[in-house]
C-alpha cells in the first residue's frame, strides 16, 4: 500500500505511480493544461492502478464533450476489473465512475458524499463533487458539502487553498458574498495558480457590481491565469461583463475577438462565454456582424449528442441567432427525444431537459422569431425551474436578460416595468438595467419615476 501526500491509501505498485497520481490531480485542482499529460505518466508506471483508471474515466466525462465521453465506458470496464483487490474508498470511486458512465449523476455525487464522511482529505471527491453539484445547480449540496470537511482541513494540509477556494465559491453561489471575498482572497494568496477561487472573488464582484475592482481583480491576476488553460478565457468573460455594464462595448467586443473567441473552439465554457456574450450584446442592440456564424458552426456538429442541458441552450442560442434555424430545431427535437428515452428519472439530465432545457430552448427559438409574446409565456414559469441547469446565476442571467427583452419589444410595458423592478431591486449598481427601468417607466406614463431611473443609470455609467 502507497500513500499520497494528504495520508489516503492507493492500490498501487509504486509510490512513483501515487506521485503520479497527485502531480496529475494537483494540475487538475488548478485547471491547468496539463491534467492528461500526467494522466498519461500514470499509465506508464502503473497502467493497473485502479484510481488511475478511475482518474482517467472522470477526465473523460467532466469536460462533457462526445468524443471523450465515448470512452469513459471501456475505462470503467477496465477499472472495473482492477477493482477486486481495491480499498473500500477505491471502490466507491469506480462505482462513482459507474453511475456516471450510466448517467445518475445524484447517485454518483451521493458515493462522492459518503467517501468524504469517513476521507474528508480525498481531495478528489471533494473536488469533483462540488464540480458536480454546481453542474446540478445543486447549491445547498454543494454548500454543505464544504462545510462538512472544513473542520478537517488547515493550511498545514497539502492543498488547503484549494478547498477554500472551493468553499468561498460554495458560499458566493449562495449569496453569501461577504464571508466568500475573503476566503477567495486568501485562497488566491495562498497559491496564484488557483483560478477557481480567483473565480470566486470575480462572481463575488459580478453579484456586488463592484465594476472597477472586478475588472482590476483579473487584470493584477492575467498574467499568472492565462497560464491555467481554457478557464483562463472564463475569467475574461467576467472582465467582460464589466465592461459591458459600463456600456464600454467597444472594449466588448475587442475583449470577445481577442480573448473570449480568439479563435473557434471545441470547449462547453469557451462555446457557453461567446454565445451568452453575444447574446447580451444583441439584446442590447449592439451590432454583432457575423461573430454568430463560427461559434454556431461548432454546435451544429453537436445536434445529436445530449450531454449537458446548459451546453446546448448555449449551442440553441448561436444556431438560432446565426439563423440556422432548422438546426436549433432538430437539436431542440433531440432534446425532446432524449427527456422522452428516460421516463423512469434514472437519467439525471432527462428530467433536468424536461422541466427547464426544453421550455428555454423553445424560449430562445421564440425570442429568435420575434415571437416575443411567446417567450413570455415560457419563461415566467420557467425562470423558477432553471437553477437544475447548473451554471452560475452569472450565466443563467442571459435568460432573465431575454425575457426582459420580449417584455419590451412586446409592448408589454407594466410586465417590463415590473421585472425591472425586481432587477434593480437585485443588482442595483446595474446602469443599463436602471436605464431600461427608465424606459419602461416612460413606456407606463409614470415620468417623474423614469428620470429619476435615468438619473440613477447616468450616475452609475459615468461612475
Ligand atoms: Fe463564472
């Protein structure tokens, strides 16, 4: 039996192959680029280590993309075969690996759970459980599960940073920005390469609208974060959002050709950052040109594979406004296909498109014919049932940010003043939501309530 440097014991034929192990869920826990290369060093000094199987079976499945995704099967066969002679802990992660491969992913998450009651130093588990339970938008889950292991974890244990960094993002979703900034502060000190709890301090910014000090939060950090890989262009995006706050749309759309979508890519958070980036924009009016098009010629290679509800609203969102209807439509009926071949609940996802993936997919096709009436009609019930989505409140925002919009082009203006109130009411440093308060203020005849809107909205932008 080998150890790995938090004390948890390893099925393995050699220490080299837990260091292994560790250097490779280390790159992992920092998003780094370089998470398979380690996985591939795994293989090479014990291609029987049950967790190194394991550990490959979950990189494949976590970045929810076909072509991985359709290997994870003969990898949990393999761990599957390897695990006879494992640890009880090993062997709830294969079973983990198991449900996964099968699609119970509350089922996978509650293994992830009972391994941390008796291991609360796995930091595996508790990485990738807390991963999960956002993907589910499971936010107490993901809150409690934090707070579970806390007392077991200081700065004396490896990788201390990284769990606060968790439990500050764990409290952010939550709402509870006040103990999250300094925790992700502290996290980010700890270790700069940690761009999860980097992240945390910038939703933490995005929810105050603390536009200055978010945009200044990345720009002291880019240059270690730009090294992290893919997620480095997330936190781009938040730079991003700031600007577009500020109505600084040139600096948008300099920021969305130069970092957001430099170039096409195959990642869900890079497809998911350009497509709800444009879509704000052309919410707001903003002329996008043909930016749609190369974002929606990735999704269109995606029409039939159901992964991940919250992807394919993003892949919806540049089909349609790319104007290739007819491919949001046969990945909306897909969607439909998929809720359908699961009745039973056994798949988690097939419940998650029933009740929220399909009524906004039908939404943003709505919204894309100007059916503005429509989309109403969906998402004021709908609005309620999208936190099963996953994502953060960040993202699903360009939902809300919809519906708001088919409010006012559909001339239903006490709708439109109504949920603008209730906008400002939640994010009241928000110059262009108090500007269409304005707007809609006007639309209702109420004057003297709308300049003091737009008053509000100067002082804001000019701030
Ligand atoms: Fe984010």
């Amino acid at each position: 039996m080998y150890y790995d440097k938090r004390g948890l014991a390893y099925t393995a034929s050699s220490q080299a192959a837990v260091d292994a192990f560790d250097a490779s869920v280390d790159e992992f826990l920092a998003s780094g680029r370089d998470a398979a290369l380690l996985l591939k060093r795994i293989a090479e000094v014990d291609p029987d280590m049950v967790m190194g199987q394991v550990l490959r079976g979950y990189f494949y499945r976590l970045p929810a993309l076909p072509h991985l995704a359709a290997m994870s099967g003969d990898t949990l066969a393999k761990a599957q075969s390897l695990a006879a002679g494992a640890t009880d802990r090993e062997k709830k992660h294969v079973n983990a690996l198991a449900a996964w491969c099968a699609g119970d992913i509350r089922k996978m998450n509650a293994i992830w759970e009972s391994i941390l009651v008796d291991h609360p130093h796995d930091i595996l588990a508790l990485r990738i459980a807390h991963t999960m339970h956002f993907f589910l938008g499971d936010l107490a889950h993901m809150r409690d599960s934090m707070a579970r292991v806390m007392p077991r974890w200081d700065e004396s244990v490896p990788g201390y940073g990284y769990v606060l960094g968790c439990r500050a993002f764990s409290l952010e979703e939550n709402h509870d920005f006040e103990n999250a900034e300094p925790m992700g502060k502290r996290a980010v000190e700890i270790n700069e390469n940690d761009i999860w709890a980097g992240h945390c301090v910038a939703h933490v910014l995005e929810g105050m609208g603390r536009r200055q000090e978010g945009i200044e939060w990345v720009d002291a950090h880019e240059e270690a974060w730009q090294k992290r890989g893919t997620f480095a262009h997330h936190m781009w995006w938040h730079r991003t959002l700031h600007y577009l706050e500020l109505e600084q749309f040139d600096a948008v759309l300099d920021a969305y050709d130069n970092q957001i979508w430099a170039k096409p890519s195959q990642d869900n958070t890079d497809l998911g950052n350009a497509s709800s980036m444009l879509m704000r924009l052309d919410i707001l009016g903003i002329d996008v040109g043909d930016r749609w098009d190369s974002v929606a010629e990735v999704c269109a290679e995606r029409i039939d594979t159901r992964l991940r509800p919250f992807n394919d609203l993003h892949y919806i969102m540049a089909l349609t406004m790319a104007g290739r209807r007819e491919d949001a439509k046969a990945m909306l009926a897909s969607m439909r296909d998929f809720a359908d071949s699961y009745p039973d609940g056994s798949v988690t996802i097939a419940t998650t498109y029933r009740n929220a993936g399909i009524p906004v997919a039908e939404a943003i096709l709505a919204h894309g014919a100007k059916d503005y009436a429509k989309v109403i009609e969906i998402m004021m019930p709908t609005r309620y049932k999208m936190l099963p989505l996953g994502g953060s409140w960040a993202q699903r925002d360009v939902w809300e940010r919809m519906l708001i919009n088919a409010a006012l082009k559909d001339g239903q203006h006490s709708l439109a003043r109504a949920l603008l109130a209730e906008r400002t009411d939640m994010a009241p440093t928000s110059g262009p939501s108090w500007a269409m308060y304005a707007d809609a203020l006007d639309n209702c005849g109420e004057t003297d309530e709308a300049q003091t809107a737009r008053g509000k909205a100067a002082e804001l932008l000019a701030a």
